[in-house]
C-alpha cells in the first residue's frame, strides 16, 4: 500500500508574527518554521499502519513552499521512518486553498497513493480544506477529523470526531484522503540511527506553478481587543496582590 | 440570489445554523438580494418546519433516502447540483465539523472559492470583504474572492453573528428540489453518531474554572495547577494539547471539540487561546489569563491579561489563597 502524508512546515507557537510591508504577507525573515502539529499526528499514523501491515508498504512525506522553510519538514519525516520524500517547490505566498489544493493533486496524481493523510488544519492559514479538496480533485473518498483509523480489505474505517463528545464511524473504500485529529496517537522521535538514515533515502524535487487565485488576502490586520482589558504585570508579589484583590474584592469569587 | 444551507443536529437545526441564516440575511439585506433556505439531507422537511417562521423568499427541501443520513459523498454531489441550478452569488452555512467534511468537496467539484471560518463580514460599496482568523489568531485578514467566480461558498464561525437577532416573517413559498443520486455516487458508509460514556464531569455548571494550556510544559506541573483550583474551589480544564499529551483527561477539555461553557470566572493559566479553545470559552463572564506571550491571543478576549511566569506566578497565589 502506498500512503502520502502532507506535512506543512509553518511558525512556531514562540515565533513572533510581524506583517511585512506590502500588508499582504507576514516577515518571514524572524519566524522559526516547524512541523504543522496535526501533521505529526498524521505522520505518525502512516507509519504505525505500515509496520502493522508489515507488508512492504510505503510512506512518502510531502510538502509545498521554499526551500528555506521547509527542509527540516522533509529530513524529520525521513528520520521518522518515512521511506521517500516529495518537495513541491513554490515561492508564491498562496493562500487560497483551491490553487494550493490543485498543486498537490497535479504533482500527486501519477503516484496513485492509496491513502493520503493530512493534519486537519495547518496553524497558519487554517482552512482546514486542502487534504479534501484533493481527495475530492483525485477522485478519492474523503474523511476529516480522524481520531482512530483501522485499515480493513481495500478500505479504511476512521472514526471522526464530531462536535462536542459525539464521534462517528465511517467506511471509505480505497483510495481515501482522511484528514487526522490531534491526538490520535503519540508522536515519536526520530532516532539517531533514522537521522543518520534520512540522508540516503529519496528526495524528489518538483517545481510547482501555482495557477490563479480564486480568493486573496486584501490584508493582514492585527485583531482588535474587544474587552477593556486590565494589563497586571510586573513584579510576581506584585501580580499576586493584584490577582487576589481582583478575585476577592472585584470579582468576589473567593472569601 | 443567496442561499443558506440548513444543517440537522440531532433533530433541530443547528446552532451554527440559525447564525449563518443572521449572516445570510445581512448579505442578503447589504446586497440588495433575495435570500433561499435549503433544507437538505438529514431531517429535512422537520427543518423546513422549524424554519418556515424566517423571513425569507422561499423554503427549498431536496430530500432523498440515500442522504437520509449524512454522507459527504451525498451531500456534496446534491448540493453541487443546487448550486449549478439556481447559480446563487453566495452559499452559507455555519462552519461545523459537518462543513468542514463536505464543502471543500463542492468547492473543488464546481470550481468555486470557500472562505471557511469567518468572523465578520465588511463592505467596500457592493464588495464584501470577509475576515478570517489566521497564524492561530494572531492575526486575521481580509478576504475577497474573484469577482469573476459565479458563486462563492461561506462558512461563518459560531458567535460571527447571533441568533437572537434573526428576522421573522417568512413568505410561505416552498419548492422542491428534484434529487438524483445513485449508488455510484456514494462510496463511502456512515455509522450513526454516538457519545463516549461521561466521567459525570458537568464542566457546563462549574461556577469557578482553572483551565491549563500548553504553556505548562510538563506533566509534572499539573499538580501545581490542580492545588491552584482546588484553593479556588474551581473545576480543573485544559486546552485540547494538555489533553492530547494525555496530562489530563478528555473531558477535561474546553473547546469546539470539547465543552462549551460559560462560568463567572475563567481562569486560564498557560493557554494561548487558539481559535478551536476561544469557542468553548468566549462566553465566560471573567476571564483571567495568564501568559507570559504579551502578544497572546487569549488576551484579546480576557478581563485580565496577566504578563508573566506562571511557574513563579500559580504557587505564589496558591499560597496566599490558602491563607
């Protein structure tokens, strides 16, 4: 079986988010680009069903961006465990779902993946649509929110999570894009022996054009702050005598 | 023409729902247009019921008994044969799990542009521009879509705008949308939908909340959070990392996935306030946040923005809660 994992290197929790001059962008010059975490969980999955297989099957991690942000994402996967990687070169700052969605399908279409996992959404952009949009595009069933997988004859069955505490069952015959929920499983480290690895395993390189876009940011703008919020910072005795008269005098939760 | 598309849970119509109905009657209202409710799939005349009091142009059921049930394959194949019918300017729909499982479907189907997740809707003469959440709330930006796309598909976020203020007074037009599926069109089997038995952890009526995000980094600080709620006399939560580590259990957690609630105080100890936990939480009375990420999100939504170092900050005021 053969089984695609995007994975989308994007900026980290620490890193500090700065729009760039043209408003459209942010600068990506002071961010620390990391693995999507969904994307992990997503990784992770592919490679527990290929040891339970035990059969041969495949693992190829794939990304989409520069070269600068996102060749950690490719040799992490490598070390994983993952058996190839696919790097879609493209410096366009896409942000319409359709034209990123139609990137992979286009490049991914002869590899005839089995199963493609994605994580649900990315931590940047968050549409949350890509893994259906070409699930959709290649002609698969599609899945979102995985949080149990069980890989049966020619089909998948995941349990999708649905909003809150309600789950459902779904069966999707091969081939299936399933978009994978946090959680599903523990994320490993690669080992030193699979670093050491990565470097002799396959790295393809495509160049990737991305078509017109059917929906375009006009600008990035910081959110307004909808509350009077009441700044407490300083000194910790200090923040700690203030909480506790917001807690006993204002708020009056505690005597 | 816009188009509200009607969503059932569990017998009514979505919360999510009668929120995309305000946000399409305010396009419908800002445009100059005329506004159609589908009720489709699952329970469709019941909501057809349900809705007949909205003010509206018409009710539109497409029924059939292979999407008596939700299927993604069903739904998007039907709803893309709407939309190719009535060519409408805009769809909506809340933005639900369900929506997220089988609109990007009809979007890349037909071609169209989805701006999923929206916040709010602003206009620049007859252009609407729509604004989103991105970088995990840091920022958000405007959106427009291609003025040469026929249709485009939204989906709004739950609270984007509210039910309260939906308008009344609906003509008693209806019509029917002739459904045709058949067993190619659906590939894949949906099982009915099903709770995971409770721990009888009510978070929903917990006056008091002490909920931990990722900024606790280890699981050996959790007692240090727990000893905190506990000289509160406050119900513990978490942020859906905390609960995917496995340092707390899941129903712990606040969230779209998770529990909403709405107590007096919510005091949050190391979250960042990513969109999928803002939703379970933005109804809490109080909101206390500590982070020591000046430009954290949660603060945007807090009372109380605390700049600082938990580790030092939650002993501290433990302590003197105990006096």
């Amino acid at each position: 079986m053969k089984i695609a994992v995007l994975t989308k290197a994007i900026p980290s929790y620490e890193s500090s988010i700065r729009i760039d001059s043209t408003s459209k962008w942010i600068d990506e010059a002071v961010v620390n680009f990391v693995v999507n975490e969904s994307d992990s969980y997503a990784l992770e999955e592919a490679l527990q069903i290929k040891e339970k297989l035990d059969n041969g099957s495949e693992v190829v991690v794939i990304t989409m961006g520069s070269e600068d942000n996102t060749s950690k994402v490719l040799k992490d996967g490598l070390a994983k465990g993952a058996d190839r990687a696919i790097f879609i070169k493209n410096e366009d700052s896409n942000t319409d779902p359709l034209t990123i969605a139609k990137l992979f399908a286009d490049n991914l279409k002869d590899e005839n993946f089995d199963l493609i996992f994605s994580g649900l959404q990315s931590d940047d952009l968050g549409s949350g649509q890509t893994g259906v949009l070409i699930g959709e595009m290649l002609g698969m069933s599609t899945a979102t929110l995985g949080i149990e997988t069980d890989i049966q004859e020619s089909k998948i069955k995941v349990k999708r999570e649905l909003e809150s505490g309600w789950f459902q069952w779904v069966t999707l015959p091969f081939p299936a894009s399933v978009s994978i929920q946090s959680g599903i499983n523990e994320p490993r480290y690669p080992s030193l022996k699979g670093i050491m690895g990565a470097k002799r395993k396959e790295s393809k390189v495509i160049d990737g054009q991305s078509g017109s876009q059917k929906q375009n940011f006009i600008n990035l703008f910081i959110p307004k702050n909808e509350k009077a919020t009441e700044k407490i910072e300083g000194d910790v005795d200090g923040i700690v005598a203030k909480l506790m008269d917001v807690l006993k005098n204002k708020l009056r939760v505690v005597s | 023409m816009i188009l509200v598309v009607l969503e059932n849970q569990r017998g009514n119509i979505h919360a999510f729902s009668k929120e995309a109905v305000v946000a399409g009657q305010s396009l419908a209202s800002k445009l100059g247009m005329e506004l159609s409710i589908l009720c489709m799939g699952e329970n469709a005349s019941s909501l057809k019921e349900q809705a007949s009091g909205y003010k509206a142009k018409d009710l539109i059921l497409a029924e059939h008994d292979m999407i008596n049930a939700y299927s993604a394959d069903g739904y998007s194949k039907v709803l893309s044969d709407v939309i190719t019918d009535l060519s409408p300017q805009y769809v909506i729909m809340g933005h639900s799990y369900m929506v997220r499982d089988f609109l990007p479907r009809v979007s890349a189907k037909l071609n169209l542009p989805f701006v999923s997740d929206i916040i709010s809707v602003t206009y620049n003469g007859d252009t609407p521009a729509f604004a989103r959440q991105v970088f995990n709330a840091k920022l958000a930006t405007n959106i427009q879509s291609d003025t040469s796309s026929n249709t485009t598909l939204l989906s709004f976020q739950s609270a984007a705008f509210s039910s309260d203020d939906i308008e009344l007074g609906g003509s008693d037009a209806a019509s029917v949308f002739e459904v045709n599926l058949s067993n190619e069109d659906i590939k894949s089997i949906s099982e009915p939908e099903f709770q995971e038995s409770s721990s009888g952890v009510d978070l929903t009526t917990a006056d008091l909340i002490v909920s931990v995000g990722r900024g606790i980094e280890s699981e050996d600080n959790i007692p240090m959070v727990e000893s905190l709620a506990e000289a509160m006399g406050a119900e513990i939560a978490s942020s859906r990392p905390v609960v995917d580590m496995g340092w707390l259990p899941s129903y712990r957690q606040i969230g779209s996935s998770g529990q909403a609630v709405s107590p007096t105080l919510y005091f949050s100890v190391g979250i960042s306030g990513a969109i999928q936990h803002v939703v379970g939480m933005k109804g809490s009375k109080n909101i206390i946040a500590i982070n020591k990420d000046e430009e954290a999100p949660i603060f945007e939504i807090a009372d109380y923005a605390v700049i600082g170092d938990l580790m030092e900050i939650v002993p501290k005021l433990t302590e003197e809660l105990k006096k």
